[in-house]
C-alpha cells in the first residue's frame, strides 16, 4: 500500500504535468485512453529475462484509470513509448508494484 508521501508524490506529479495519456486495454476488451505516470528504467536483467522497463502509476479506477483487482497481469496491455515523445508500442502488464484505493502502480515490459 503506498503511504501519504507516496500519494502526496503522485498528485504533485500529475500536477506538474509529468503525467502522460496512453492507452490502455484489457484482454479482450477495447483500448481507452487513460492518464498516468510513467517511469522509464534503464534495461536490465533478471533472472536471465528482461526486467520491467517502467513502471506506470495511474487512479485505481475502472473507468478513468486501471482497476487493481480486476488487472490481469500477463494478458492486460498498455500502449506507451520506451523514451518520451518516441514511438508508443503495446507493452503486458508485468506485476502489481503497489496498489491503494487511489492508485494502481504496475511493472511493464
């Protein structure tokens, strides 16, 4: 559960602009577009695979972000780009990093 600084952090961020519209799309659902925080990792490795790249913060909400509960990790996807401003390509949802009642925090790759 991500604490007070956690959620103070997120809404100064959105507030500032560091937030970016990407897509996202459940399995076998349709895409929407949604508001969220993305953090870009440099590549590394893990257990001989790639590890996640960025993590991305948005409302646990099913309308206007990403439910954690019904986030099906392996199959649900979002479209963002590897660097800001490049090219957005479809990416799984890794894991569920942290999650509260405000916001869903996941590892893509």
């Amino acid at each position: 559960m991500a604490d007070d600084r956690t959620k103070s952090q997120y809404a100064h961020m959105l507030a500032n602009g560091a937030a970016e519209e990407i897509a996202f799309r459940p399995s076998g659902g349709e895409a929407r577009t949604i508001t969220a925080v993305v953090e870009r990792h440099a590549a590394a490795m893990h257990l001989n695979a790639p590890a996640a790249r960025m993590t991305i913060t948005a409302m646990n909400d099913a309308t206007e972000g990403i439910d954690a509960a019904s986030l099906d990790c392996g199959k649900d996807q979002v479209q963002v780009a590897a660097r800001g401003g490049g090219t957005a390509e479809w990416r799984y949802a890794l894991e569920i990093v942290e999650s509260d009642a405000e916001t869903v925090t996941m590892a893509v790759g």
